[in-house]
C-alpha cells in the first residue's frame, strides 16, 4: 500500500509539472493578444491626431504659396500647434512642393506634408518592441476650385439661400455649418459646407456643392479689415446724437453718430470718409448713395427696410474696400432689404452677427458674416472684382 501511495504522488507530481509550462504559454499568448488590441488602439487613435495634424499642415503650407514659393516654415509651425514638432528623430515633418508623388506631383500650386513620428508602446515592451513608427501624408492645393477662394463665408454656421442667384464664377462661397439651397442659380468656382448640404430645386452652372474643410476668417490677410480690428475708430465725441430724419433730402458727413440713428423716407448722400455709428443705424424707405464709405456699426443693428444702396467703399488709404464694418464684440443682425436695384461695391464684415438680405449687388462684393440668409437676392461679382477669390485658401486635396 504504501509502494502504490508512493508512485500516484509521483505521477501527480509530473502532471503538475507539466500544466505549468502550458499555463505559461497561455499566458504568454493573452499577454500578447492583450498588448496588441491596447497598442494597436492607441496606435489607431494617435494616427487619426497626425493625420488631422498633416491636413490642417498642408493647408497652412498651400496658403503661404500666396506670399512665398517655400511653405516649410509655415506648415511646420501648424503641425507643431497640433502637437508635432519637427525634431528630426522622433518627429519627422516634410514638406514637398510639388509633392513627391502621386496624381499632383507635378503641381507647383500643391503642398505635400508627410508627418511621421516615432510612438512609444505599452505592453509591446515586453515583447522587445519599444516604438513604433507611424507616418501621415496629406496634399493641399493653393487656389482650388479654378484659382479662386471665397468670397461668401458664413463662418459660425449656416447658409440658407431661397431663389437668390449667384454670379461669382472667380469666387467661392463656404459655410462653416449647414448649407440650404431652395430654387437657387449658383455659379462659383467652388461651393462647399461643412455640415450638411441640402438642395432643392437649384442649378449649378459651374461648381457643384461639396462636403468642405472649415474656413478660416479672411480678415487678417484683408489690410483694411486687419487696420480696423488692430485699430477700431473712437466713438467719442459725437458729432451728431440722436438724428431723426423723415421725409429728408440731403448730404451726411463723415463722423461719430451716437444714440439712435433713425431715417425714413429720405434720399441721403453720404460724403467720402469714415461713419461710426454707436448705437446702429434704422432705415426706412431710404435712399443712399456714397462713394468712398465706411460705415463702422459699433453696437446694436444695421436696419435698412425697402431701402436702395449704391454705396461704394474706399479705393485707397486704411479703408480700402470695406464698405461695412461691425467688430466682433457686436453679434447684433444686419438686415439690408432693398426696394430695388443696388450697387454695393466693397466688403461687408460682421463675423458674428446674422446677414439677411433680399437686396441685388451689382458690383464687387466680400461677404463674411456668421450666418446668412439670402432670399430673392442677386449678387454679382465680376472677375476683375478686388475681392474676387481674393485672399485665395488651400483645399486638400489627397
């Protein structure tokens, strides 16, 4: 009894002896599979990061062709506010225009941008692998969509259009949120959204509507719009407080309009110069021609009801061609409602306040609100217009 005591213990024992090896192979094999669904993961999400940091890096280095034929420095310094900064070793940020490859490489208008960046690993360290390499690659085009950026931004939300028509073959429109077209006619070198788009019944003579990066605001590279937010005009003192006019035919000068400003029914001439108005402007049934204006709203609204514009913006000096200027401390509407033909020659700036029209601008026009709403309108912008795709904007384009 006690031989046969003695040999099943022995016989257990080499059983035990051998799970342990095949418990650590199991165990090894979890550990493996355990390290790359966590690695791989992570791999995958930081990937998405520099993809979207070569994107946004290419578009930088395409819009710098408009002021240097080397984008480096520039689409460098986008990738680096992204969290890639080139080092050489770990972060890897090359710039090629044309690109060095692919259906654009012999594009001098294209910027390529490889982003590659040695990534650490987890439980991959185990396994003798301490980083992983990973590489990103986007191609922006400088001017696309025949040459020419926006000249109609919408740049917090929406553009809703109803029966407008739009001549503006050198030109863009880009809504940074959702777009609406209802019976419209929509020639432009480019049409894009970054929401949704919805089309009823329009026509698109040149561009169709398409999905679109996110547009920046043009003001900074605007002179005029970068003097008047580096340098917004005192409200002080007034010049005139409290103007009522009603049945009224007559020239205004340049000045500071405080209080309300209110005008019915009246044919108003506006000298060349600088208009600011403190606490916005209200129009009735109004008619006003001007060459050589600015109208600064500094607060509150921009009314204008069955009113006519033939309003031209400076040609020369700090002002030069912006016609209607509202900071973006004021998100007041501006309503311009004509009762007619209007000739509208300048830019129209208010980037947090809501554009609604009905009116027809016959000449150059750079609209850049935060919302739009255009119903029975027309604009037209011709080719040789200042603003026409002027400043121009990189598109990606692989």
């Amino acid at each position: 009894m006690e031989l046969g005591s003695t040999r099943r213990r022995r016989d257990r024992n080499g059983e035990r002896g051998q799970v342990i090896p095949i418990v650590a192979l199991a165990l090894f094999v979890l550990f493996g599979a355990a390290a790359m669904a966590v690695d791989v993961g992570y791999l995958r999400y930081t990937q998405r990061i520099q993809q979207n940091a070569a994107d946004s890096a290419a578009i930088a280095g395409a819009n710098e062709l408009a002021y240097t034929a080397d984008p480096t420095a520039a689409a460098r310094a986008d990738a680096a506010l992204n969290g890639f900064t080139h080092d050489g070793t770990n972060v890897t940020v090359a710039v090629n225009t044309p690109p060095s490859t692919g259906p654009y490489s012999g594009n001098a208008n294209a910027v390529e941008v490889i982003v590659s960046a040695r990534h650490p690993m987890f439980f991959e360290r185990a396994l003798g692998i301490a980083n992983t390499n990973v590489a990103a690659r986007a191609v922006a085009i400088f001017g696309a969509g025949n040459g020419a950026g926006p000249c109609i931004y919408a740049l917090q939300s929406d553009i809703d259009m109803n029966s407008a028509t739009v001549n503006a073959p050198s030109c863009g429109i880009i809504s940074n949120g959702i777009m609406n077209l209802n019976s419209d006619r929509i020639t432009a070198a480019s049409i894009g959204a970054v929401g949704q788009i919805n089309v009823n019944s329009s026509t698109f003579p040149e561009a169709s509507p398409a999905h679109a990066l996110a547009a920046s605001d043009p003001c900074p590279t605007i002179r005029s719009c970068a003097y008047l937010t580096a340098n917004p005009p005192a409200q002080s003192p007034c010049n005139y407080s409290n103007l009522s006019l009603n049945s009224w035919t007559g020239t205004l000068s340049p000045g500071v309009y405080c209080q309300s400003v209110n005008m019915n029914s009246s044919t108003v001439t506006l000298q060349p110069g600088l208009y600011v108005f403190t606490n916005g402007l209200n129009a009735n049934s109004t008619s006003f021609t001007g060459s050589g204006v600015t109208l600064y709203i500094a607060q509150s609204s921009l009314n204008a009801n069955s009113s006519s514009f033939n309003l031209t913006a400076p040609t020369t000096g700090n002002y030069a061609g912006m016609l209607i200027y509202q900071p973006a401390s004021n998100s007041s509407s501006a309503n311009l409602n004509s009762s007619g033909s209007s000739d509208v020659a300048g830019a129209i700036y208010m980037p947090t306040g809501t554009f609604t029209t009905n009116s027809t601008f016959d000449t150059s026009v750079l609209i850049v609100t935060a919302i739009i709403h255009m119903n029975s309108s027309t604009v037209n912008v011709p080719a040789n217009s200042t603003f026409a795709g002027s400043p121009r904007h990189g598109y990606l384009a692989e």
